[in-house]
C-alpha cells in the first residue's frame, strides 16, 4: 500500500542522510591526520627546511578544518535545502573535535620518537 511506500521512502532518506554524516565524519578524521604525514605544505610545495614545524602542521590544520566545514555546510544544504544557523559555542565544538581527531597523527609526528 501506499504507507508502506513511503514509509520506506523515508526510512531510505533516513538512511542517506545518515551516511552523509558518517562520510563528512571519516572525511574529518583523514583531513585532521593530513599535516602530520607529509612535509610539504598541502602536500604540494615543499618547505625549505626538511622538517615542517608544528607551526605549519596548525595552519593547515585550521586550513583543512575551514575546508571539511565547507564540505559540510554544502551537504546539509544540499540534503536539507537550508543551512542551520550556529554561534560561535558550534564552531568552538567542531574545531576541538577536529583537535581530537588530529591526535593520531600529531602523537605520530611529534611524540613518537623513532
């Protein structure tokens, strides 16, 4: 019948905008470990020392995170028709998460010593 229709329908844009979420979610995991695996800048322009400072691994931190809030500013727009606005506390949140994220990779690069 009809209900069982749509029904479904929703249970199946439940489900994309749930692997939308989990998507941006990996996408920040990676981008957060990005700078502390190479040691060139964005991985493209090489530094003229051969270490990379934490300097430079924090700008393209703030870099990487302005670029994955982008990302997923288009994806509830473009799943939601509308973005919701935030205050700062969101954008305080999200970078920290981000912090959290990039752990990994700065334990990596900067404590773990070979």
């Amino acid at each position: 019948s009809i209900y069982i229709v749509l029904n479904e329908l929703t249970y199946l844009l439940f489900l994309i905008k749930a692997m939308t979420q989990i998507l941006i979610l990996l996408l920040a995991l990676v981008a957060a470990n990005l700078p502390w695996i190479s040691n060139k800048l964005f991985y493209i322009l090489p530094l003229k020392s051969t270490h990379k400072s934490l300097a430079w691994c924090m700008f393209e931190l703030v870099i990487l995170y302005l670029l994955i809030g982008l990302i997923a500013i288009y994806a509830e727009y473009a799943s939601l028709g509308q973005i919701a606005p935030q205050a700062w506390e969101f954008y305080a949140v999200t970078f920290s998460l981000f912090l959290v994220f990039a752990f990994p990779g700065f334990v990596y690069k900067i404590l773990w010593k070979k």
